[in-house]
C-alpha cells in the first residue's frame, strides 16, 4: 500500500476512535446520577463501574477530552502530510485543501454527530465505557492534571482546579438549547441562568442598605417595639445599642404579640433587650450562595451585614437572596401605584418614588432637589426625619402636609405620599417635621 494512502487510513481510524471518545465524553458528562445509583439497585452490568466516575466525574472527562484532541491533531498532521504529495499543486492550495477536509470532519465526525449520540444514549454509552475510562485516567490522569495546572498557571485569574471544560458556559448553552427546543419555558430558563448568577452575586449587591434600616433601641418598652413592627410592617427588626454600628440582636414580632399578650403589663415595664434574638452577622463580600446555604442552616431569616471596618453596612434576608432566582416576590396586598391621583380639597396621593420636583411644579411650590440632595418624595421624607420613612410619619413643607402611606413590596417601603394643603396661618412653618406614629415611643 502506498505510505500516503496508508497515512490516510490511519487518520481516518484516529477520527473514528476521536469519535468514540467525544460520544464517551459527552455520555459521562450528560448522565444522571440519580438513574445510575437506581440501575445499580436493579443490577444492571456495567453501573457498578460507573458510579465511580459520576463522583469525580470531571476527571474521567478532562482524560477523554485530552485523548480526542490527540486524535485529532494526529489525524490532521498525517491528512496534511498526505495532502501535500497527493494533492496537484502550489503548497498553499494543498495546506488550503487540507485544512478544509479537517474543519468539515472535525465538525461532522467529531462534533455534531458523535456528541448527538452522547445525549441521545448518554445511559447505554456510558455504561459501556465506564471501564476504559477508568482505565485511560490512572494512566493519563496525571498528565492532564498537570496540564490543568500549567494552563491555570499563564491564563489571568484564578482558573479551575479540575478544568474547564464541563464548564458553566456549556450548561448555560445546553439550557438555551433546550428552551429553544421548547424543552423548557422561557421564565424556567431564566430562573435556571439566575441560579448560575447567583455565585458570582455578593451579599453587597443584595442587601437593604443601612440607610433604608428600620431598626428599635434595645432601651425602647414593648409597647414602643410593637408599634414600630406594625407600623413598619416588618416581622424582623433590628435592635441596637449606642449606634446602628452597634447591633445588638434581632426582636421578631411573634415574641412581641406573645409577650405583652399573656403579660399585658410588660408593655411598659420590660424592654425590647429582653426578647431579642442573637443577631445572625455576614461580611458584605460572602457570595450570595454561599449564604444562603448558612442561613439554612443556621435556620435565620434575616442576616445583618457587616462592611470591612465591622461597621453596619446593611441587612440582608432569605428572601432576597430567594428573589435573585424568581424575580420580586409579591403578595395580595400589593397594588399598581398609580403616580398621581387627585383629590378632595385640592390634596394628591402621588408615589413615593415621584420626583421632588415635579412634585414641586405639581402643587405650585419650589424645591430644588439638587440643593436637598433628594430626587424622590420618599427620599425627601427621610431626609427631613433623619431615619427611614413608615406609614404615619408626617413633614410640613412649604404649606403642605406631606403624609406617608401605604408600604408596598417585601421590603416595606412607603408607597404613596398624601400631599394636603395647610391652612394660610400655618405655612410659616416651612420645614417643621413631625414623627406622629413613626416614633418608636408612640
């Protein structure tokens, strides 16, 4: 047989073996776990061997993955060899020619079909195969391992320990394909891209910032705390000490109904410091993730979050580390906040989030909001009482009332502002501020 022929015969066996493997590879990767430990139950041959890989699973990929790239590059050095005295002409046409037979068998022969096969008989292949890729990974794990390392080693940032090649890219094209296919909704596909976000989503990103706090002194009575909880609408507050740096426990709302329930004189004789809770602390760098995992098992609800210099930076809950994955959650209680609506005596209910000075241009009044340093409503209300605003708190501003309202969202926040013109004897009173029903000693 002439050598050059033989060359091509040899590569054409290296592009079926490099075939076998990419199906082999692709059947280990896509395998279920689950289904393997009940074939094993059953007794089927050849599970046994398998469940072995699904525990490390991306070793045996990694050393089959090497292997179908040496074929593949062999295969491609003797095709060019034999291209090169078989192929008439200038060098460049046979390098050309070559190259084009390589690219349109690698894809075909390497890629398209035999990674089909992988997914379409992932159980059967990778029964069949457990025990070769056993085998080729004491012999070969090693070297790869130590590829994986020199790789990491001249590529910027941290790389992977185990390789990156059953990598989150590819889970995150495998769920694109499959809601392409209709395998799977829209919303699912999205909710499956925001688990993947979520590692690389830190606490900071998440929490309610220590300006948007709502928290109790530890010194306040019961009484104080229940009104603050019923007002704000949250189950969880914080309790400090000397200064929002100083938290000092977290009081939840049930202690509180129970407490001055069964002892209706505790209202005023005992203080919120002798129903808290050890307070739950995360620095703002943890990966959201990975905090979720410890507050189920710590079984909390609501962390506080700690910045570098163990000041209060803000809190974080569970549930929005939870809204990162569904989207914001809602109950029946939240309505479509409409942005102004006009009513009796020439008073408006506006939204909170309304800019301060439409709101100005609305009612026949100056605000400047880069002088407030304000641009919502909302924030012009917390401003002037110095804390975050709840339903019942009350300003005066340039002969208008501006009233706090509805709290809306999982997070409380004040929804709506009613704005009432003041009597012509009072607008003197520009800027006077009162707390009516937000104080905590109400």
């Amino acid at each position: 047989m002439n050598p050059d022929v033989g060359s091509l015969v040899v590569a054409a066996l290296l592009v079926i073996i490099g075939a076998f493997l990419v199906a082999s590879e692709t059947a280990i990767g896509r395998v279920s776990r689950a289904h393997v430990e009940g074939l094993h139950r059953e007794g089927v041959r050849g599970a046994a061997r398998l469940r072995p890989l699904l525990a490390d699973r991306a070793r045996y990929v990694n050393v089959l993955l090497f292997l179908h790239m040496v074929c593949y590059v062999a295969a491609t050095v003797l095709v060019t060899r034999s291209f090169l005295v078989l192929v008439a002409g200038p060098i460049w046409w046979q390098l050309v020619a070559s190259a084009l037979v390589m690219v349109i068998v690698g894809y075909v022969a390497l890629g398209v079909a035999p990674r089909t096969l992988g997914v379409q008989h992932a159980d059967r292949i990778a029964l069949r195969v457990a025990g070769f890729a056993r085998a080729v990974a004491v012999v070969l794990g090693p070297l790869t391992h130590l590829l994986i390392l020199v790789g990491n080693a001249i590529t910027p940032g941290p790389g992977y320990s185990e390789g990156p090649f059953a990598s989150q890219a590819e889970l995150r094209e495998l769920v694109d394909l499959a809601e392409a296919s209709d395998v799977i909704e829209d919303d699912e596909r999205q909710m499956i891209h925001s688990v993947f976000e979520l590692g690389d989503t830190i606490v900071r990103e998440l929490m309610v910032p220590r300006t948007e706090m709502v928290y109790v002194e530890a010194t306040k009575t019961l009484r104080q705390g229940l009104s603050l909880a019923l007002q704000s609408g949250f189950s969880r507050i914080p309790v400090t000490g000397e200064n929002v740096d100083d938290v000092v426990g977290i009081v939840y709302l049930k202690d509180l109904a129970r407490r001055t329930f069964e002892h209706h004189e505790s209202e005023q004789s005992e203080r919120v410091a002798s129903l808290m809770r050890p307070v739950f602390m995360v620095p703002d760098s943890k990966r959201a993730d990975e905090l979720l995992k410890e507050m189920q098992a710590a079984r909390v609800h609501l962390a506080v979050v700690v910045d570098e210099y163990g000041g209060t930076a803000g809190i974080v809950t569970i549930e929005d580390v939870v809204e990162e994955i569904v989207g914001e959650i809602t109950d029946e209680y939240d309505t479509e906040v409409p942005e102004v609506d006009a009513l009796a005596h020439g008073s408006y209910r506006v939204h909170a989030r309304m800019h301060v000075e439409d709101f100005a241009d609305l009612v026949g009044i100056r605000i400047d909001a880069e002088e407030e340093g304000v641009d919502t409503l909302g924030g012009l209300l917390a401003k002037r009482l110095g804390r975050v605003p709840i339903p019942g708190v009350k300003i005066t501003v340039q002969g208008w009332d501006l009233t706090a309202e509805s709290a809306i969202g999982r997070r409380r926040r004040v929804g709506t502002v009613l704005a009432e013109p003041i009597a012509r004897g009072l607008e003197g009173a520009e800027g006077r501020e009162s707390h009516e029903g937000a104080r905590t000693d109400a």
